[in-house]
C-alpha cells in the first residue's frame, strides 16, 4: 500500500482567501459570521451568514466566466492555490493516472436559484444557455480536470456535510491502491442565495442571531447554542503517493494517516452516537493509531442542539477516560457551516494546525451544555508542544459520517 501525502493546499475561506489568513484569523478569534444584506434578505427570517469576500477573478476571460457559477470560481481558485504550493505535481506525470475528488452538497446552488427566479417570479421563458453546465453538481470537478489536463478518476461526491472529507478520503484509497499517483482532492459550496435559505429558514436548524452581537452567533457546545450558521468557500489538497513526491523533490506538508466512513442508517436528520463512534473506530483503525496517539480533535461542532452533544458522547465512548485529554475544538464557530465543502476546509486548517503546534479556538463558548464536558478550546488558540496528529470530523444528513486523520510526516 502506498502511502499518501499533502504537498500542497489552496483556500477560499470567509475568513480569508488562503490558509494562512484563515488560520491567522481562527487565532485572532475573528469571525466572519455576519447579517446577510442585500436583494431579497428583507424577506428572510434568518439572515445569518459567513460569506466569502471573493469577485470574478482577472485570470479568467469573460467567455469562461459564463459558464461558472460562484462554486466554480471557488474550486478553480483553490485548486490553482493548491497546484502552486505543490510546484507543479502535474509534471511529468501519466495524465492517466492523475485525477479529480470533489465534494460539493449543493454545487451550482446560485444559478438553480437564478434560473428559477427567471421562470417563476420574472416569468421569462428564457434561461441563460449554460444553465445546465453552471448549475450541474460535477461541474467544479469538471473544471479542475479541464484545467489541468487530468485524464484519469474525475469525481465528484455529494453525502451532504460529509462531502469533501470524503472526496479527500476516497482520493487517498485511490493513491494507497496505487490506482493514482496524484489527486487534487477537497469541496467547494456557494448557496449563500434566497432559496436555500428560506429552505434551510424551514428546516429550523440555523442559529437564532445574537442580541449583542451578530459574530457571536454560531455557539457550538454551548448551553445557550441554537444552530448552525451557512457559509461558503472552498478547500484543495495536491495528494500524492510519498515515494513520487520524495522523488520529484516536493515539499511534504503532512501525511493522510486514515479514513473512516460508516452510515449510520437511524435516522435522515438525527445523528446517532453509535454511527459517528464507528466512523472514529474506522479512521483509528486505518491509521494503526490509538486514541491516546491524537493530539487535536477539529470537531464536526455545528452548534446545533442534536449534533454537539452526540458529538461528545461518541468522542467519549471511543476514547473513554483520554477523552478529557485530547484539545478539541469547533471553527465552524467563526467561518460557519460550509456545508459539502466543511471537511476540506477543516483539514486543511487541521493541517496547519500542525505545522504551527496551535490549535485554533472554539469562539462563543461561554458556558458548557453539562452534557459538553470535553476539553473545547474556548479561551484563545493553544499552543501545543509535540502536535503530531489530528482527527477532523465530518457528519452528515443522512447519517455518511466520514472521519480523516492527518499527521506530520
């Protein structure tokens, strides 16, 4: 089996448009977390979100521009951050044998939106010509494999929040089976627009705002928590079998040590203890690590009342007693819930955790629900001597829970 490296990452994050501004910030305690405004937010109840601050990028002609919906724009501009870390991991490799893992909930979200307003509320019968094309849900994958001639796996993984850790997870299997020698892996989601949500509004799982503060409103393990907040972005990773990057001199960032992936089949929207404990068995058990071997749990933390403490319980019943030992915290708290593109996102902040020792806080965790007893990180980033290993989390409707955990290498 091979084993399978990071040799570079690439983000576009509401807290900042690549890993080191979003980790700088998570260490500031910066959230992104705002009041939504604009056309049409007058009628929405919720109007919470983490948008990305992000235009149409120069280095696209308008022609290309036109077949891009805002999800597209994220995957490209990640994948391009992450190709330039990683020097060029194309070069001289079989096009065959190089592929794409993409996970993404929503996809083309905003132009499904835009097509629908033009038929019902506009009622043209004419839509933009690459509706389709902009609104299907491969179409970031499809992207990044066009723009660098990737002839090999092109992939595309929709599990809901579990998305991209999953999209990462199945690239990594791809590279260990010696199937791939190089993968761009990760998740983009933009669906911050009216329908979805007024669709996530009626589900009632978003956060109610902070009367003092809208920043300080996505409370993840807290007694007063109330739900989750949407945001958007994208996250990228250049994975590699380590013997070819060793030999083409790359930079090695971190190694994915293992992945778990279990359905819990109990309920479409309830999590279930017993589902996300599996998940966190199976990841242990494919990275040969102990509990007491994790240094740093990014948790799943979406701040809503069924997830957070399911969340611990599983932590709990997987770890026992060490459980209370190990830091564990939620960014979701500062750039929001990004949905199918969340697990790339955290693994790439867990990976930088690593090469800085620091592991980012949990933001708004005053006081502790009694039954969110761990060790969640609220007072400020931590640094931590001898930060090896961490395990991010990503838990899903529908019950695919996926876990991955990266170590130093």
């Amino acid at each position: 089996m091979n084993r399978v490296v990071v040799t570079g990452m690439g983000v576009v994050s509401p807290l900042g448009n690549d890993i080191a501004a979003t980790f700088d910030a998570l260490v500031a305690m910066r959230s992104a977390i705002r009041r939504l405004e604009g056309p049409g937010t007058e009628r929405l109840v919720n109007r919470l979100g983490a948008p990305v601050a992000f235009g149409p990028q120069p280095q696209i002609d308008a022609a290309k521009l036109r077949m891009l919906d805002r999800v597209s724009q994220f995957a490209l501009f990640a994948a391009a951050q992450a190709v330039r870390a990683a020097v060029d991991p194309f070069e001289g490799a079989d096009a065959a044998r190089a592929g794409v893992s993409i996970g993404t909930g929503m996809a083309g979200a905003q132009s499904a939106d835009d097509a629908y307003r033009t038929l019902y509320a506009d009622r043209s019968d004419r839509l933009k010509p690459f509706t389709v094309l902009l609104a299907m849900n491969n179409a970031p994958a499809s992207w990044i494999g066009l723009e660098y001639g990737v002839a090999g796996p092109n992939l595309t993984y929709s599990t809901a929040c579990s998305s991209s850790a999953v999209a990462i997870g199945e690239a990594a299997r791809r590279i260990e089976r010696g199937e791939a020698d190089v993968m761009i892996a990760g998740g983009a989601e933009a669906c911050l627009n009216f329908g979805t949500l007024k669709a996530w509004e009626a589900l009632r799982t978003l956060a109610v705002e902070d009367a003092s503060d809208a920043s300080a409103s996505c409370k993840p393990f807290a007694k007063d928590r109330s739900g989750l907040v949407l945001g958007e972005g994208a996250a990228m990773l250049v994975l590699e079998s380590r013997d070819r990057a060793v030999a083409r001199g790359a930079t090695i960032i971190a190694e994915i040590a293992g992945y778990g992936l279990v359905t819990d089949a109990a309920h479409i929207t309830r999590p279930s203890v017993e589902g996300q404990a599996a998940a966190i068995r199976a990841a242990l058990a494919d990275a040969r690590m102990d509990a007491r071997d994790i240094d740093y749990i990014n948790a799943h933390g979406t701040g809503t009342q069924a997830n957070d403490g399911v969340e611990t319980a599983a932590i709990k019943q997987v770890f026992g007693a060490h459980a209370y030992q190990v830091p564990v915290s939620s960014t979701k708290s500062m750039h929001g819930h990004l949905l199918g593109a969340a697990g790339a996102l955290e693994m790439a902040i867990s990976i930088e955790a690593i090469a800085r020792g620091v592991v980012p806080p949990t933001r708004n965790l005053r006081v502790a629900d009694p039954q969110c007893d761990l060790d969640y990180v609220s007072d400020g980033a931590r640094q931590v001597k001898g930060l090896e290993a961490v395990m991010s989390s990503s838990f899903a409707f529908g019950g695919t829970n996926a876990v991955l955990i990266v170590k130093n290498s």
